[in-house]
C-alpha cells in the first residue's frame, strides 16, 4: 500500500477510466415523460464520487432502467455530466439490451456471485445451477464484453501518458481480462467492494464459472480489497480452484502470477471524508430532521440504524436482539426507542421484497407487543431520506451495524463521525469495518441474537466519557482513508512495476 497522494498519483497524469455497474446519476421519468437526475447511492459511488471530478476522468457505467435508458439515447453517445447533463464529458452510461442487463445484473451479479460472496445461501433449496443459468452466464458475459469494449474505446490512442483503468465490483469480474485482451496498453486495477467468499463456498459455483471470474479478476494489474481478510479468501480461492500448476499464489509479496502474467494484490480501506460529512450534516434540511427526531425521542435514549433493505445486513435478527433487550432488561421500556432506516433496494427481486415484509412485519409485532399510549420503542422507515439519516447520525446514543457479511460498510464510519454526544457502536465481527473499528466497538457475532441484546444492553449503559473516549477514537479510524487517498492508491500501485 503506498502511504498517500504523491506525485504520479493523480488523475492530472494520463487519462483515468472508472467502470462500475451503477453510476453517479440515476434518472426518473416523470409522467409527462420528463427526466430528473438522482445522485447514485451504495458505498461504491460515495467513494467514487470524490474522485471523478477530474477533467482527465471518464466513468463508464450502466443504464440501470428505462429512464436511464432515455437519458443515455438521448445524450450524444451516452455523454453525460456527473449530474447528468446530456452532452457532459464524466459519464458514459452503456444502453445494454434490458434482457442481457436483467440477466447479468439481477440474475447473475445479485442473485449469485453476491449470494456467494456473503454466504447467503439457503442450500437445500439453492442455488440451482441448471440450463436458465447456463443462458444467464451468457448475458453475464455480453454484458462485461460492452464494458470492455467501451473502456477499449475510451481509451484512446495508445501514445502519450499512461491510460489507467480502475473497474469496480462483482458485476463487472470479468472486464480486466477481456480489456487486457483488448488493450495490453492500458494498465488496470480491479476492486472488490464485496467479501470474498472462503473456497469451500465459492466452489458451490460451477467449475467453469469459478474459474472465469478468478480468470477475470487476474486479467488485472492490481485487485483490491477492503480488508486483509477478503484478500486472504481471494488468495485462498486462486490456489484451490486454480490449482499450483495455475496459479502461483505469493502470499508474502502479495501477488498471482497465472499464466505468465502477474496480478499484485492490495488492502485499500475505503474510508469517509469527515469534512466534507460534518459540513452536510450541518445544513439546515438535516437540523430541521434533528428537532423532528429530537421530538419524536422525547428525550429518552435512541438506538439507530441505518441501511439497504438488504439481506446481508440482518435486519430481522437485529429487530428480534431489540426485542429480547426489552424482554430480558424491562428496565429500558418507556426509556429507548429504536430507529431503523431501511432504503429500499433491489426489488425486482422476490428474496429482496420477502426480505423487506419480513422486516416490516416484525417491526409490527414490536411496537404492538411493547408500545404504550406515550411510548412507541421502533421508528421504521422504508424510504430513502438523506438529510434525516444524517440527522439521526448526530442525535443516536448507540449505533446498530450488524451484517451477517460485509465488505466494510460505511454506516459504522459515518456514524462516529457524526455524532453529538458521541455513540456506541455495536459492530457485527464480520463486517470489513471490524479490522479498523474493533477495538473500540462492542463486537458481536451477527447470528447471535441474545448476544447482540447484551451488546445493545452494555452500550446503553456505557458511561458518557467512555462513549466519547470510544467515539472519537472511532472517527479518527474511519477518516484515515477518505476516498480521494483511497483511489489514488490504486491509482498508485498501478505505477509500481511489481504490480505490472
Ligand atoms: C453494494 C455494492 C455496490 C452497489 C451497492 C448498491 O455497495 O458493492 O456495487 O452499487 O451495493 O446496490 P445496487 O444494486 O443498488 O447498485
């Protein structure tokens, strides 16, 4: 890991090409056949969006919907500004056939590579790798092929500064190979914002897929993790499905070499800008939020989480560890009240809309089961709101953060940054955040419901300067890495002759 911003690391130096399936902007049709440009949302374009500013930068993603779709024809070819002004230079959104795009993302991205990588699977009943997945496969392969060959375009002649190109994410594993083949000039790191999965798990795909995505990966000059642990599962995945005679796996110095080509690996913890938080969170839509918030608690003592209405964040169990809390310790009832914020994501998806009822229907039985005329102990919101999740950040007394698997997650971050009086942190162990969080968090096993219930018990009754001991110490952690050194050392590695 190279220890920060030097000279050679920066955009200014040669074209930088960014590809991720979701983009900056997002764009929503109104009835009038109007479109309106959204920001993107998810961990991968906050941390991206600090770096594509650049007038060297080009960031090639995905319509990800008819309005998308629209705004990408409608814009000479697919040119849009990162606020998606048709015609603008840092975006080129890709109109992928709507069944080769459903396939690919739905089916293949969400449905199973992150499936495997966060251990999601219910295996008596799946995954069932039968002929409708040997055709999805193939869109998955479509798909990453109109990525490769727009990054090969865009890259422009092969004379002058060097051409980098950073592709981001499971969805887009098989690019670095297909660009390599397409354009050995251009040097390129690929990033995985997901775990990786253990072998004995990602040996549930079938042998010829496995292979192709390690495959695909290693087409890259530089992969990059979020913690050491993803990149050890990711080592440990090339020796055993790859085999010694494949793949020479150098666990010292960090590298694969497959096939005579040498693919150096890297931990880059993405972490969060706190200025640019701490400046947003004083604005006045979110303090509006706060006394909202303020006078919903009534002073009694919150306990906030925020997410994706996303199966690997572990919504029910941490709604069920609530209500354990208020069976096994009644002296909290009338005192706390619980806020959880769930953004809705993926629904074009039957597990994800389950998901979601099961949250909502537990977070039902709660509130019947404990609430009074002057008390409701669970707030749950599923909608997407900002300001009053930034809000909630500055007023919450302990923050919930238990994933099942995670490759970071950002909540865990932002959340000591931002708060007041300074929160607890109850912290699943197997999200990517535990490795730099740990030791100030309340750690707890994520399928441990009582556990997490004690967890949530010991951080109310922290003491004040205990919480902010802990608080600060958890901010100066999650802001040692804001997103513009965290790109920039990929961008630097890229440099470094060991990685190419
Ligand atoms: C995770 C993934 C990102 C993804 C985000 C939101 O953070 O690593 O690649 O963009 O979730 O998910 P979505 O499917 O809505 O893009």
């Amino acid at each position: 890991m190279g220890a920060g911003p030097a000279s050679g690391e920066g955009p200014a130096d040669g074209r930088v090409l960014i590809a991720s399936n979701r983009g900056p902007v997002s764009f929503r049709l109104s009835d009038e056949g109007r479109l309106s440009a959204t920001r993107g949302g998810g961990g991968l374009v906050s941390g991206l969006s600090a770096v594509a500013n650049h007038p060297n930068a080009l960031w090639v993603c995905a319509a990800l919907g008819e309005a998308d779709r629209a705004a990408a024809r409608r814009a000479p070819g697919g040119r849009l500004g990162l606020d998606g002004t048709p015609g603008g230079s840092g975006v080129r959104m890709l109109d992928i056939p709507p069944t080769v795009f459903h396939r690919a993302y739905n089916s293949v991205a969400n449905s199973t590579l992150w499936f495997v990588h966060h251990m999601l699977y219910d295996t008596p009943n799946q995954p069932h790798f039968g002929s409708a997945f040997s055709r999805e496969w193939e869109s998955f392969r479509t798909y990453n092929r109109a990525f490769a060959e727009a990054l090969a375009e865009e890259a422009g002649p092969a004379a002058g500064p060097p051409i980098r190109a950073v592709v981001q994410d499971y969805h887009l594993s098989l690019v670095p190979r297909m660009l390599a083949d397409l354009r050995p000039d251009v040097r390129i790191a690929h990033f995985a914002h997901t775990p990786w999965a253990p072998p004995a798990y990602y040996r549930m795909l079938p042998d010829e897929v496995g292979r192709e995505v390690l495959e695909g990966v290693l087409g890259a000059d530089h992969a990059g993790f979020l913690c050491q642990r993803w990149a050890d599962a990711f080592l440990d995945c090339c020796a055993a499905v790859l085999g010694p005679e494949g793949a020479r796996v150098d666990r010292e110095r960090r590298q694969v070499d497959y096939q005579g080509h040498v693919t150096g690996i890297g931990v880059h913890p993405l972490g969060v800008d706190a200025g640019g938080l701490v400046s947003r969170a004083a604005a006045p839509d979110v303090r509006a939020r706060a006394v909202a918030l303020a006078e919903a608690a009534a002073g009694r003592k919150l306990i906030l989480r925020i997410d994706r209405t996303e199966l690997s964040k572990n919504i029910v169990r941490g709604l069920a560890a609530y209500r354990e809390l208020l069976t096994t310790h009644p002296e909290w009832l009338g005192r706390v009240v619980h806020v959880a914020f769930a953004y809705p994501s993926r629904h074009d998806l039957p597990e994800y809309r389950e998901y979601t009822a099961s949250v909502q229907r537990l977070a039902g039985e709660i509130s019947e089961e404990f609430g009074t005329e002057d008390w409701n102990p669970l707030i749950l919101q599923v909608d997407d709101d900002y300001p009053r999740s930034l809000a909630a950040y500055r007023l919450a007394d302990v923050l919930l953060v238990n994933p099942i698997r995670d490759g970071m997650n950002l909540v865990a971050k932002e959340g000591p940054i931002l708060s007041d009086r300074g929160c607890a942190l109850v912290l699943s162990r197997e999200a990517g955040a535990a490795a730099e969080l740990g030791a100030d968090a309340l750690l707890v096993n994520p399928f441990d419901v009582s556990g997490t219930a004690e967890a949530l018990h010991a951080a109310l009754q922290m003491t004040e300067p205990e919480r902010k001991r802990r608080a600060e110490s958890l901010a100066r952690a999650a802001s040692a890495m804001p997103p513009t050194r965290w790109f920039a050392e990929q961008l630097a590695a890229l440099d470094r002759p060991g990685d190419r």
